[in-house]
C-alpha cells in the first residue's frame, strides 16, 4: 500500500486534471506515478514538461529505454522496472535485451546510465573515454545525464511512496 495517497481524476485540482486527463489519453490509463506526483502539483509540472522536452533528445527509443532500465535497477525502483520493462518492449527491445540493459550491459548507454547513476555523476576520465570511443559524443553525454536526472526523481518517489505498480509485473 503506497504510503502517499494518490490523486484521482475525481479529487484532482483545476490545475491537475488536464495534465492528468492528458496523460491518461496518451498511455491509455492514468499510471499510479502520475497520481501520486499529482498531490504536489509543481512535481507533476515539472515531471510532465521535462519528460515531454528529453522525448525530443537524439537517443533513439531504444536508447532512452536502456537509460531508464539501468537508472531504475541501480536505484531499485521496482515501479519503473515495470513500466519501462513494458515501454521497452514496444520500443522493440527483445526480453534478454531488457535485462542486459538493467545491468548496465546492453549497449554503451545502457553502461554509461548504470555507471553515472551508480557513481552518482563521479565518473572517471577511462569511464568518459570509454562512452565517447563507443559513439556518445558529448551531445549525447549531456542527454543521457537529463534522462538519469528527470529518472531518478520518479525512482526516489517510488522508492519513497510506495508507489502501488500497476504495469505487468516483472521480476525485479
């Protein structure tokens, strides 16, 4: 039981209700994350805004997934797990490429995710050299930090909250 009670579209304010509303017409249902940031109308904008702005980065679907794969097992958020388990495989990843990717192993920026998160952005100059020689250019570097940032506010929320996960469940 999440320790947060979550927003419905019912109890929603004025000013949530149309971000909720729109949520839930773009993923098909209204996930519990969205409702639960909803009690703190300035996380749900904020959230909403930057996620909508790093959708438009130069990291392919597959990429981004591989990002938030490996963010999410570093911060063990089972929530996200979940999600981005679904949100992946609809972006084309095959199940054995989900799991590599979790541990930071499916391709470099699956790596660099697992180890900027993992190092809390400490990162070495072999681990830097390493995801440039493997094509992230700096561009790239900077996109995926956005991605690990705007990530690990929603793996600390439900990390915190409880978040009750309503995707197929995984084994975490």
């Amino acid at each position: 039981m999440s320790r947060i009670a979550p927003i419905t579209l019912e109890t929603a304010t004025e000013a949530t209700r149309p971000t909720l509303e729109g949520v839930q017409k773009k993923i098909g249902f209204l996930p519990n994350l969205f409702k639960t940031l909803a009690v703190a109308p300035a996380a749900l904008d904020a959230y909403v805004q930057a996620s909508a702005t790093l959708g438009k980065t130069s990291l392919s679907a597959k990429e981004k997934e591989a990002v938030y794969l490996a963010t999410s097992q570093v911060n063990g958020c089972d929530y996200c797990l979940a999600a981005h388990t679904l949100f992946a495989g609809k972006a084309g990843l095959a199940a054995e490429e989900i799991i590599e990717a979790r541990h930071g192993r499916l391709n470099a920026f699956a790596t660099f995710a697992h180890q900027l998160t993992e190092n809390r952005g400490h990162l070495s100059d072999e681990q830097i050299a390493a995801a440039r020689a493997a094509g992230i250019d700096d561009k790239k570097i900077i996109e995926v930090i956005a991605i690990v940032a705007v990530q690990t506010l929603t793996n600390y929320l439900n990390n915190t909250a409880l978040t009750d996960i309503d995707f197929p469940a995984i084994d975490a």
